[in-house]
C-alpha cells in the first residue's frame, strides 16, 4: 500500500525521494510529500494524486543530504494535501512518514488537542509527529522519544522520523508494516520496499516487529523495544529486483503479462528432475519421510493469491490423492480454526507482506502448524516467518493486477503437487508426463501471447457491456474467478465467476444479448456438460466468449468468439488460460482508457488489516 523512501548521505536528498517514490508508485497511492532536513529547518511538499502533482512543485530545489518520501493510501481521511505525509509537529521540528494504522489514535488525538496542540489532517498518523515531539522535551535523544511513543501506541507502523536538530539522521521502526534499510558507502536509505532501494545498493537489512533503528550516513544501531539492542542481519537483494524500466512496452502491465515465458522459466528452472520424474525443491525444510504422514493440505492467500490457491488445491488432489482446500487467509485466521499435526499448510503471497496472510501464518504456528510459503520476494517478512517454502523468482511486479506473479503461483503450485504426488501415489510415467508440460509451458505462454491483436478483437466486442459473466466447471471454476477479478480490477467492469454448472440455479435469468459470458473450456472429462451449458446460454441470446484448448465442431457452433490456448497437462490449463485472460481485461481497460497500473482504490501491498 502506502510507500516509504528515505536518504542520509552525501548526496542531494530530494532527487533520490523523488525517484524512490516513483519507483513505489506501483503499490498504490492518491497523494504524495517530500520532507528535507534544510540546514536547521525542515522543508516540506505535499500533492494530492499523482507525483506528477507533486513535481510540479519542484522538490528537487530543496537543499540537503537527509529527508524522506511517502506515497499515501487513503484509510482515515480522503486524499487530500492536508492529509498526505509527511506530517510535521506544530513547531516544525519533527517530521513523520508512516504505513499502517494507528488503532487508539481518536484517545491520543483527543489527549493531545487537550494539552493545545493543533490537528491539520484527518489522518491517525499525525498524532505520532505530536507524541514524538512531546517526548523529545524529556528524551535525550530522538531514538528515545521514538521508543517511547512506540511503547503507548496500538497498531500497526512502518515509521521514519526526522528531527530538524539533528542533522543527517533518521529513525526507523516497524511493527506489522514493512521496512527495509539499505546500505552503501557513506550513505543509508529507508524503504517500504527493495523495489526502491535496487538503484542504490544490493545490502540491505528488514527490520524486525518491534525494531527501531538509529541510522546515519555511517551505519545503524537497531533496537528491539522488547529486549534491547540487537545486530541486524544483511542480505543481498535478488539480481531481477532493480528490472523496473517499461522497456518498449506503453505499461506495465502489458509488458509483465509478455514476460511471463521467462518469469515461468525462472520458476521451474533448476526443479525440474527427469531423470526420476519429480521435482527439486530443497527449500521446504520438510522431509519425505514427514510428508508421508500429512493427511490434508490447507492453502491460504488473499485476492489473486487465494484464486492460484484454489487451482493449486485441485492440481494437490489430483496429483497427490490429498484432501486440499484454499481459503481466504484473513476469514480463516478470524474463525479460530483448528490446527492439526498431520495438515501441511501452504502460504502464498506475492510480496510476501501482505498482512492478513501474514497473521495467519503466525496464528498457525502459535497453535503449533507447519507452514511453508509461496512468494516472490526474498527477505521479505513470509520468507523470514515460515518454516520453508519456494521462492517464484518472478522477477518485480510493478502493474497493481497480478499477472507474472500469478502464473508463478500456479506454477509453483504444481511443483509442489508433483512432488507430494512423486513421494506418494502419482506414478513415474504420470510424473514424467506432467514434468514434460512444465517443461513446454514457458513456449506455450509465447504461443498465446503472439494471439494478443486477435483477443484485443474480441475485447472490442465486449467492452461496451455493463457486466458479465466467467464460467468454468471443477478445476475451471479458478480459472474464471481469476478472469473476473481482472475485468473487475482494471476495466471497471462488473464481473461475476460462477462454476459452470451453478448457472440454470438461478444466474441465468440474467442472460440476454447485452451480457456476455466468457466461459473457460478445458478439453477434459467434463466438456460435454460444459458444452451443454453453452446451449443453454446460447438459446438465450448471450454473447459468448471461449477460452479452451479442444477442437469441437459444437464449440464453433455456439460460441461468438474463441480463443485458443495450446494442449497442456489437465492440470496446467489454469497457466495458459489465465494468459489469454489477461490480455482480454488488459484490452478491454485499454480500450476503455482506464489506467491499467495503478487502478482506482487498489494497492500492490496490503500491508494493513
């Protein structure tokens, strides 16, 4: 959601806030503000909408080597200037950026209105810029005053503060939201997240829940609020992380949804093991020997991550024989579930921060699960939490609309299926078989996109419709709920995803000439009934739109539209047909001139409940 950027070095501060807080764009934001420390002052912008908005203001004509950026995602407070970060203390000595929520703010505000300060936002934020300058009157130092605000807060923060008397120094803390310091020579930055940070260095160092750093031009010093000082951790960020630029590509959307044969060859690559027909997947931390005894698997994502989860359940069935379900991580973790030794529970999230998942994970394992992740981001907070799991190595994704990051899922997904099937029931000429289609994937991809002008026809067709349909039956159904999340997401569309077979109890009343259906068609066991259904909706006038890889006469017959996707795996056809889907919204929003990267109301990150 909202994005961190700070700097203290030698260098001038606010070109590198400025291109650090385009680079964080893509998680979503509706205002933006730079804060300098400018000799003893510190000097600061604010814009609603688009940095653009901002620049107009020229930042980059305040002086000075220490400050720091935000990009606000409205929660409390519409996105105004008066609400975008930073917010500063009434004498203007303390500055704070800050993610999250602060949950006892309307206490504290009312508190400190009573002691005379002034409130000049809506936001729950700007009370931290009041406590911290209230406790700088008794601390010694501002690392002290930050402490000790921290201590009576409730919520969540990813926090950065500034204090104008003293210079070239910043202090950082997190519980729930994420922050990431970068370190070079002679200079330091903060951030949300590395996407920002890959310009400037490759070392870099997460804070933990309940960290707070001390960081100058020199170093860090990082303190637990719990237990003191402690010695922070490096790693190296990922070589992909700084590959950003939109290339050729007029989005990047498009241009993510077109890189999706080499993120898929980035997924498998180095997995796939022929020779005996399984999968490598030495980061699991689980051994064959305990798998065995798993009796069930429970998938947990949000959004796009809980849709690569229900087809991962399916491919876990089939592959597998092991009961598999995917549910929604922030409704399971508030239903007080109940944890067993012998289930094996699968994470998964893109940027490997999203906060309910994040909760569930723990939830788990204070109640003694085994977790292993799925995510894309190494160092990132699932990565660090889980007992095990896989990286997808799909490389950033910047555009809001998951689209490599989701094909990586499922792949990885399928990894995961072979090699619980392998140690299992699943054989080795079954093995071998599903091994080959991983194999292929990454130039079937490249066989759908090069159809991307034909589907941008079809989406001409639709565009004008005010809802639609996406209809799939069994391990389809993901497939379609996947495809309406997209319309939804980016064109505005109202779209809804039904399984096939649900449609005669009661959604086919809305069938008419004006609501297309776009149906995804496998060539598997059940296309007769889905054929049957397509009758149904055809009898009724309704547009239909066919995503499948089978060559039947009846499909031409009744449908408006078909797209084609090459033969794969059963349990692959989630891979190639969400690639047609992509192109399909991304060429409906296109043509409706919606912005496909950053659309309305959505964040990349949801780092807050």
């Amino acid at each position: 959601m909202c994005g961190i950027i700070a700097y203290t070095g030698t260098q001038q501060a606010a070109p590198i806030l400025m291109d650090g807080l385009r680079r964080l764009a893509y998680r979503g934001y509706d205002s933006a503000g730079v804060v300098v420390q400018n000799r003893s002052k510190l000097k600061a912008l604010r814009a609603a909408g688009k940095l653009e908005n901002l620049a107009a203001r020229k930042p980059e004509s305040i002086k000075g080597t220490c400050g720091m950026g935000h990009t606000r995602w409205a929660t409390h407070g519409e996105a105004t200037e008066a609400n975008a970060h930073p917010h500063l203390s009434n004498d203007q000595r303390v500055a704070i950026i800050h993610n999250g929520i602060i949950e006892n703010a309307d206490q504290l505000r009312t508190r400190l209105s009573n002691e005379g300060v002034e409130f000049l936002s809506e936001t729950d934020s700007e009370v931290l810029a009041h406590l911290i300058r209230r406790e700088l009157d008794s601390a010694e130092n501002l690392l002290d005053a930050v402490c000790n605000t921290l201590k009576i807060i409730q919520g969540t923060y990813g926090l950065v503060v500034i204090d104008s008397e003293q210079p070239n120094t910043l202090v950082a803390a997190r519980a729930g939201s994420p922050v990431v310091i970068g370190i070079g020579e002679n200079e330091m930055l903060v951030a949300s997240d590395t996407t920002a940070l890959a310009s400037h260095t490759r070392e870099v160092s997460h804070l933990l829940d309940g960290d707070v750093a001390l960081i100058t031009p020199k170093g860090m010093q990082v303190r637990s609020l719990d237990t003191g000082l402690r010695e922070p951790q490096t790693t190296q960020l990922d070589e992909h992380t700084a590959e950003t630029g939109r290339g050729e590509f007029p989005n990047y959307m498009l241009k993510e949804i077109f890189e999706q044969p080499e993120s898929l060859a980035r997924t498998l690559g180095g997995r796939l093991d022929k020779r005996f027909n399984t999968v490598r997947l030495g980061g699991l931390n689980v051994s064959a020997r305990e798998l065995l005894d798993v009796r069930a698997v429970k998938i947990l994502g949000c959004g796009t991550a809980y849709y690569a989860g229900l087809s991962g359940a399916h491919m876990i069935e089939s592959l597998a024989r092991l009961s598999t379900s995917a549910e929604p991580a922030a409704e399971f973790r508030y239903r007080n579930p109940v944890i067993e030794r012998d289930v094996l529970y699968v994470v998964v999230s893109q940027s490997g921060e999203t906060f309910d998942t994040l909760a569930a994970t723990r939830e788990i394992q204070r109640k003694g699960g085994q977790v292993i992740g799925i995510n894309n981001v190494v160092g990132s907070s699932l990565a660090r939490e889980v007992d095990g799991g896989i990286y997808m190595h799909a490389g950033p994704e910047i555009s809001v609309a998951s689209t490599k990051a989701y094909t990586s899922m499922v792949a990885s997904l399928a990894l995961l299926a072979v090699y619980l099937g392998r140690i299992r029931d699943l054989s080795p000429e079954a093995g071998g078989q599903i091994i080959s289609a991983l194999e292929a994937l990454p130039a079937q991809v490249t066989e759908v996109l090069s159809q991307s002008e034909e589907i941008a026809s079809v989406a001409a067709q639709v565009q004008n419709a005010k809802s639609a349909f996406f209809i799939g039956r069994a391990a389809a159904h993901p497939i379609a709920l996947e495809g309406a999340l997209k319309l939804k997401e980016i064109a505005y569309l109202h779209a809804e995803a039904y399984p096939t077979s649900e449609l005669k109890h009661g959604p086919l009343a809305l069938i008419d000439e004006n609501m297309p259906t776009v149906a995804a068609l496998p060539n598997d066991d059940l296309l007769d009934k889905s054929i049957s259904s397509l009758a149904e909706i055809n009898a009724r006038r309704g547009p239909i739109v066919v995503i499948t890889n089978a060559n039947d006469p009846r499909i031409e017959k009744l449908a408006s539209h078909i797209v084609r996707v090459p033969d794969t795996h059963d349990a692959l056809h989630p891979v190639l047909m969400a690639v047609a889907l992509q192109l399909f919204a991304y060429h409906v929003a296109n043509a409706l001139g919606k912005d496909v990267d950053q659309p309305r109301n959505l964040a990349k990150s949801v780092t807050v409940e």
